[in-house]
C-alpha cells in the first residue's frame, strides 16, 4: 500500500513531540528566578512608597478598622525605642481608651495622661494601644507581649464585655492576636481563653517574627489587603455573599469624626435604641468562677510574677444618663466590680473605678453612655495622672 507523502516520517519532530513537557534547565530556571526576584523586589519598594512607616511617636492610635494591621509594627516600635529617663507607659483598651468619639488624637487618655504628667513636672511616654473593640482577653496577649518592655501597663476594663452576651462568648474579638505578636499565654490563662499552652509553636512563632523584622511585604500584609481590598479578601467575599457592601479601600472609615455629635443630638427613637442595647449588655451577674474574672486574675498574677508594674482601671461611664435612664442596677454593678477589683487587688495593682462614689465626670463629657468627647477625654486623662501619681513616683528608677 502506497502512503501518503504528507505523512512519511522525515525525522522531523511529530505533533506529540512539539507539545511534550521540556525540562526545565537551567537557563530558563534562571530567567524564571530573575523574574520573581525582580517583582519582589518592586512589590517591596511599592510597600514602602506605598505605606510610609506612620509616626508614632506623635500622638499615634492604631487605624479605626482593621487595627491589628499595624499592631504588630507598633509593638516592635515601643519595644524597641530607647530607654529614656521616663518610664514607657502602654494605654491597653478598648474603644474608650482608643477614643472612638474624640476626634483629636492629641485629646486621647494616654496624650491628655502624658500632658498631666509633664505640667507637674513628671516625665513619662505614653503609648495609646488601645483596638477599638478589644476584650479582656485581646487586651491580656498584648499585655503579655509588652510586659518586660514598658515601664507601666494601664489596663482599661469595659464594663459591658464582662457580660458573656456582649461577647457572644467569645474571649478574643482579634483571634490572631497570638499568631500576629508570637504570644502563648502562661497556662491559667490559655484555659480562660479556650487556648491550647502552646498554640503558637516556638519555631513557627520565630520564622513569622523573623519574617515580620525583614520582609516589609509580608508585614505589612495585612495593610496591603486592607489598601487593596478594604479589608481582608475572605472578609470582602463574605460581605458581598451576605449582601452587605463591603468598605471602600482607602475609605473614610479610618476617619475619627463619624458624624456623631452627641446622645442629646439623637431624636427620641434613635435614643430608645442606644439606651435598650446598652441596658441589655449591662444586665448581667458575675461569678468568681466566671472565665473572665479568672482570666483577669490569671493575668494580674502572670504580671507580678515578671515583676511588671500595672495599673488597672474600669472605664468610665456616663453616670448621669446611666440614672437617668436607670440602666445599670446599682447593686448588681457593685457586685461585678468587687470581684474583678479582688482579682486585681490580690496582686498587689492598683485599682481605680470611677463609677462609684462621688461623681467625678458630669454627663456634658460623654459623647454617648460610654464614651467620651475631646474634653471628657482630657478630662479623664488628667485624673488617671492625678490618681496613680504616687504610684508613678514609686517606680523612679524603673524607666524602660
């Protein structure tokens, strides 16, 4: 049988040796290796046009969203600043201490505490690290973490998250905290938390912080997601699948003015509202055995046992609508703070509650139940200076 020319075999290569694999050699691994170097390397200096180091030695809190973006970064920044005559103080808390409704960072507690010091002749550095929504348990990881770096730990305890409801039983509102700042909490602790001891493994916890110290891209990773994207991808792709919109990148809600004025400025529905969702969140009972009375405990021991000075305060609240509007009961609260006071105490730290006994701030200082405006802030800012200042005198020497 005669055969088609067009198909003889003439040494050539077939169809199927065209499109088999090739090795990869090396040259071509090569020029694949320049190639991802030199993307690396741009993505490196955009992240450093693009997210200039923030100063923060100037009256800096951490971003409104997505705080823990620039956490780790802000930590590194006071561990690592120089120790000075004046003792670093670290401001931990929620959104009173971060200031949600002061629109000055200038006017924050830790500023306006730092402002006191310095007009009565006492030198000190304050750091507000406060996360806007943190709980006890978020506040006691990064507690852990600055605790042989800071002179003085001021730990701000909000009321409403004691209860389990507020929290949705939850122990961390930012559950990466002990990946993000390398942090296993003593054992006491990581059961009060529903942790495991070693749920943040030595190796792994030393190759991310290693990382973290050298590579701005992985870092900062977090922020670029949050530049890019508004916020992290998973959490873009789960608002747009429970038909929410997702945040704008480079919105304004990292801006401190959000509109709000006042609980006065509110119309009476709107008032109803806020009143109703504050009342239930502060209905609750405490008990000793409570995991956030223990883990208060376990931190206040975890503390002293490093020989870390502290100072732990509950956030003031606004007592003259709170009466009027007969939100707290009295007693109950009464009841709540005297254990998470004897879990404090216990280990020799000082303790400030500034909703009971005389009224220290009138109601024209809060911008809602619990927060304060720019001069409430100021406000209060000066009387933790005022009342812990013997304290403070008590640590010279002590500066980190």
């Amino acid at each position: 049988m005669q055969v088609n020319p067009g198909f003889q075999d003439l040494g050539g290569p077939t169809i199927q040796d065209r499109h088999a694999p090739r090795g990869l050699g090396l040259r071509r691994a090569s020029v694949r290796l320049g190639v991802c170097l030199a993307v690396l390397i741009a993505a490196e200096l955009w992240v450093g046009r693009a997210l200039p180091a923030p100063d923060y030695e100037r009256a800096f809190r951490l971003p409104l969203a997505s705080p823990t973006a620039s956490l780790y970064d802000f930590v590194r920044h006071i561990e690592h600043a120089p120790p000075t005559a004046s003792p670093k103080i670290a401001f931990l808390g929620a959104s009173p201490t971060y200031g949600y409704r002061v629109k000055d960072a200038r006017s924050t507690w830790p500023e306006a505490f730092e402002a006191a010091a310095r007009r009565a002749g006492t030198s000190v550095r304050a750091y507000n690290v406060a996360c806007n929504g943190q709980f006890l348990g978020d506040e006691a990881v990064v507690a852990e973490r600055l605790a042989s770096k800071a002179g003085v730990l001021y730990i701000q305890l909000t009321y409403h998250t004691f209860n389990p409801r507020a929290r949705s039983g939850r122990a961390l509102r930012f559950a990466e905290l002990p990946r993000l700042l390398a942090v296993s909490p003593p054992a006491d602790e990581a059961r009060a938390l529903g942790l495991a001891q070693d749920a943040v493994a030595p190796l792994s916890a030393s190759v991310d912080r290693t990382l973290r110290d050298a590579w701005a891209l992985y870092r900062e990773r977090e922020a670029i997601d949050k530049r890019l994207f508004g916020g992290t991808p998973r959490g873009v792709l789960q608002a747009l699948a429970s038909g929410r919109k997702p945040a704008r990148p480079d919105s304004a809600s990292d801006t401190f003015d959000d509109g709000f004025t006042s609980f006065d400025s509110l119309d009476p529905a709107q008032q109803m509202v806020v009143v109703a969702r504050y009342a239930e969140d502060a209905s609750f009972a405490l008990t000793a055995e409570d995991s956030q009375v223990r883990l208060l405990g376990a931190l206040a021991r975890s503390l002293k046992r490093r020989g870390v000075k502290a100072v732990f305060y509950m956030s003031p609240l606004n007592r003259d609508l709170i009466d009027a509007w007969e939100l707290i009961d009295a007693p109950q609260y009464r009841r709540n703070v005297g254990l998470l006071q004897g879990a404090v105490t216990a280990s020799g730290f000082p303790f400030i509650d500034y909703n009971t006994g005389p009224r220290r701030f009138g109601g024209e200082l809060f911008a809602d139940v619990s927060h304060t405006t720019d001069a409430g802030a100021q406000a209060v800012g000066r009387a933790l200076f005022a009342d812990t200042r013997r304290y403070l005198v008590s640590l010279k020497g002590a500066a980190r």
